[in-house]
C-alpha cells in the first residue's frame, strides 16, 4: 500500500512538472508557434489581443522582434503529401530581413 501511495506522489509531482493539470486563463493571450533555437532560447509567435508579434526569448529576457502581419501566417497542418518547398514563408521571409536589417531593436 505504502509503496503504490508514493508512486502515485511521485507520478503526480512529474505530471505537474511537465504541465498537466494546468489550466490557462488568459482571454487576450495565444502562443501560435515556438521555434527552439538553443538551450533555453527561442522566438515565440503570441497572439495578443489583435495583434501578433514574434517574440525573442532567452532564460534572462524577452524581446519584441516584430510585429507580424496575421495575413502572413497560415495555420496549414502538415501532410505526409504536401511538397516540401525550399523558399521560405512569407512570415520567415519577412522575419529574416528585419532581423538581418536590425529592425524591432528596442
């Protein structure tokens, strides 16, 4: 008995570590993407309100890259028949020029 009450303590502290259980009550905030690009850093593309920005974040901050316009993002799931293409996105292609111009530093 003992045994099967601390399994069930230890599965209920990981679940709870990687998330489960958590409900999100925000209303104006959504998180359409996130691309990993190291340990702890990344650009978030967030949903707020009526706007969508790519977000630059690293374990100590995080950085407005750009505000993206919402005609540039398809939300297309991918499909083993879908041909991959080697231009990028409208969004990453408007992403990679601010961010090689210097655009959306604060």
């Amino acid at each position: 008995m003992i045994l099967v009450v601390g399994l069930a303590y230890v599965a209920a502290r990981l679940l709870k570590k990687m998330g489960w259980g958590k409900v999100s009550h925000a209303q104006y905030l959504e998180q359409i993407d996130y691309l990993p690009l190291g340990p702890k850093r990344g650009i978030a593309l967030v949903q707020i309100a009526d706007k969508t920005v790519a977000l630059g974040v690293t374990e100590q901050t995080i950085s407005l890259l750009m505000e993206v316009d919402a005609d540039a993002i398809t939300r297309q799931a991918p499909t083993a028949s879908r041909v991959v293409s080697t231009t990028l996105p409208p969004f990453a292609e408007e992403l990679w020029r601010k961010l090689r111009r210097g655009e959306g530093k604060s």
